[in-house]
C-alpha cells in the first residue's frame, strides 16, 4: 500500500480534502493511505513556531529547518521512503508522465511551503524532489500537494471503478481525450453523433480516436509536437 505523508504548517486545509470524495474511497479500499502533518509537532518552541526572520532581511518569514529535520528523521525512523517532494514553484513542472511515475513508487514525503519558503538548506540537504504544479503563484504548497496526491492516487490498482478508465484519461497517450454522450440522444434537436449508437465497435474507437487528434490539433497541438494552431 502506498503511504502519503504530508508535511504542512496548516493541517486543517487539507485534513477536509483527503476525509473526502474519491481518495476517501483510496483510503478505504487500502490503495493508499494519507496523513496530514502538523509540522507545529515537531516544533520545540513554546510557541509552537516554525518560521522566523530571513538573514539578510527582506519581508516576509522563511520555515525553519530543525522541525522538519525532525519531522522527516522521526518519519525515516518509522520507514523507508522513495521520495522526499517539496511542492515549490520554482519546481519541476507536474505533468502526466511524472504522476504516472509517482504512483509506481511505495511510500512518499511531501512537504508544503509557506510564508517565503523553506531555509534553503531544507532544499540541499533533506529534499530530493522539487515540484511546481504550473507557472503562477500559490499562497502555500498545500493546495499544490492535495493536487499532486489526487494525480498520483486515482492511478493507483483498485482506485477507478472502470480498471481501465485512466488509459482513455487526456495526456495518457499524449491526446487530449473525445468528446462524450449519454442520454437523451436527441435534446431539441441537438442529436448525438450517429456512429456512436451504432454498436459497430471499430468504428466508434476510430471516431474517437479522430476525434482526440483533432481536437488536440486545434486545442493543443503541442502535444502534436507543433507550435501553432491553423
Ligand atoms: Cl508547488 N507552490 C506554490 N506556492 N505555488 C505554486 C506551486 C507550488 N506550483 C505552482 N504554483
């Protein structure tokens, strides 16, 4: 079973999140198991205090090593991990084929920036990943981490209803995914494309498969490799 530790100065942002929806169902079926962590808890200030005054000066506050040193060694005490992450947006870029490596790994720590960041050697020395989630800014890394989780956990065996479902997910074969029908197959006028009440099965996943390329064509096509749409 994979197991998610989650490093956060703000626990309650994400302990709503993963008590729901579908990586409730993770957690339930043993695919998976999440917990949110208060790095206040490893914290050895009567304050509970984990940031604190950039050297140099500058606004804003910097997080502290020693809790998450603590954090991360007690964590390492307890098992072994394949990755120590820091959601941070100076990162590597999250994209499918990342997520898709992720969620072959057995156990993960992803710790959560906030205020200015982490003091850099937390960086250096504790941190073995760095992941953005895209190119704008975020108040904190939690809302980056509940992402990236939910990207890693919906692949993992026993999580999607259909077992096949996440192959025919946008970006899994570097198409964008067709469009998709359900009843009534005529609403005002406004029919359904015939082909797929046709029940002639090749046909259909050739029309799909026309229909994810050419709609990547116009909405992505640099995922075709090409700069432009015409
Ligand atoms: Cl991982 N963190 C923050 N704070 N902002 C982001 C991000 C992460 N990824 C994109 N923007």
């Amino acid at each position: 079973m994979m197991r998610i530790d989650i490093l956060t100065c703000l626990p309650r942002l994400l302990d709503s999140w993963f008590a729901e929806s579908i990586l409730q169902r993770a957690q339930g079926k043993g695919a998976v198991e999440v917990r949110i962590q208060d790095l206040r808890d490893w914290s050895t200030d009567k304050h509970r205090k984990v940031d604190d005054y950039p050297f140099g000066g500058g606004a804003g506050m910097v997080m502290t090593i020693e809790p998450i040193q603590r954090a991360i060694d007690q964590l390492k005490g307890e098992r072994d991990y394949d990755e120590v992450i820091y959601m941070t947006p100076d990162g590597e870029r999250m994209e499918q084929g990342l997520v898709n490596q992720l969620s072959t790994l057995g156990n993960l720590i992803i710790l959560c920036g906030h205020y200015k960041g982490v003091d850099e050697r937390v960086r250096e020395y504790l941190i073995t990943k760095e992941i953005s989630i895209g190119d704008y800014v975020l108040s904190g890394g939690e809302l980056a981490a509940a992402v990236l989780s939910d990207a890693v956990i919906r692949l993992l065996p026993g999580v999607l209803g259909d077992e096949t479902s996440a192959l025919s997910d946008s970006f899994q074969d570097g198409l964008l995914a067709p469009p998709v029908y359900t009843r009534p197959a005529d609403h005002n006028g406004w029919k359904v494309p015939e082909v797929l009440l046709s029940g002639h099965e090749a046909r259909i996943h050739d029309w799909r498969l026309q229909q994810a390329m050419e709609r990547t064509r116009q909405r992505r096509p640099d995922l075709l490799g090409k700069d432009e749409k015409d």
